[in-house]
C-alpha cells in the first residue's frame, strides 16, 4: 500500500493499517490526521454560525490546514518508510563509510520536516478553534474545544516526533519550533477547556 491511499481507505482500513505490524502510517501521519480533524471541526463550527461575519473566512482557513495536514501524512508516511529503511540498512552494513551515515542523517533530517510542520499546523488549528468558541454560535463551543485538544495533542505528538528523529539538543532551532508549537497549542486548548466550562 501506498501513502497515496489513506484517503480512499475506509476509516476502519485505515485504522486497522495504522495498528499493522508495518511502515506506514505511523506516529506522524496519525498526528496530521488528527489535526486535519481538527480543522475540519472548526469549519464545521464556522459553518454552523451564520450570525459571524468572518465564518467564511475561517472555513476557508481551516479547510486549508486540513488539506495540509492530510498530504503531510502522506509525506509523513513516505519520509518515515525511507528513513526506517536507511536505518536498518546501516544497522545491517558493517561499513564505516561516512557518506552512508551523511545519507542516513539526511533521511532523518527529511523525516523530521513533516512533523515539524504538523506541530506548526497544530498551533494554528487551536488558535482557530480559540476565535470559533470565543466568537461563534454558542451552542458548538464544545466541539470548539474539542477541536482545540485534538490539535493540542497532534501538535505534541509530532513535537515528540521532531524530538526522537532529529536526536537534537534542546537548543536547536528546530526542536524550539516544535515545541513552542506544542506549547502555544495546549495553552490555547486549556484556556478554551477552562472558560467554556
């Protein structure tokens, strides 16, 4: 199976391909799929608020992230595929030759790219989801919040992802990313979890 099919798959399928003793989908692609869920209920709670002037607007956005998140797992799906791969074939080699760890460090690089932006799309999804409980119709302002903690929890698993793949010190640029990502993302999901109670 591809990356390319997870769309076209019945939810259960995909599930079911997600828990297989196999490559993709893994942590990272779960984590954009989550954020692209995410998004799509904060459209649906725009929608569902005909009285707010910028609904459109954040329909528009929100599908936007959605689609985003949705290729990033697929590119998620791929990179990952490709660095597993390099890894075990470095784990079999018994060469010492310096271009295969260059190259094997390049595809964790890669693999790390996806997550880092799914952490991004996180923080992004939430503050919408903020704007959709503070300012749209009322009645969806817990699926605002719902959609905040789904975004919060992509945001952190890919945080972690960007983490493990890099094996960065804490002071690289982008793990800082990442995490203020994962940060921003819950701060947002607490407040709206605490003032729609």
């Amino acid at each position: 199976m591809t990356t390319d099919d997870y769309l076209e798959l019945p939810l259960g399928d995909l599930l079911d391909r997600l828990s297989a003793n196999g490559l993709a989908p893994g942590g990272g692609s779960a984590a954009a799929l989550t954020v692209a869920f995410a998004a799509r209920l904060v459209a649906m709670v725009a929608r569902c608020s005909p009285a707010w002037g910028d609904a459109a607007g954040v329909i528009a956005q929100a599908n936007a992230i959605g689609d985003r998140a949705v290729e990033l797992a697929h590119t998620d799906g791929r990179v990952w595929d490709e660095a597993l791969t390099a890894l075990r074939d470095a784990e079999a080699a018994e060469s010492d030759d310096p271009r295969k760890g260059f190259a094997l460090e390049q595809k964790l690089e890669a693999a790390a790219a996806a997550p880092l932006e799914i952490a991004s799309l996180g923080a992004d999804t939430a503050q919408l989801a903020a704007l959709a409980g503070d300012v749209g119709e009322p009645t969806y302002r817990a699926d605002a919040a719902a959609a905040a903690a789904l975004a919060a929890g992509g945001a952190s698993a890919a945080a972690h992802l960007v983490r493990v793949n890099l094996g960065v010190r804490s002071a690289d640029p982008r793990l800082v990313r990442a995490l203020a990502s994962e940060t921003a993302a819950h701060d947002v999901a607490a407040r709206l979890r605490e003032s729609h109670r």
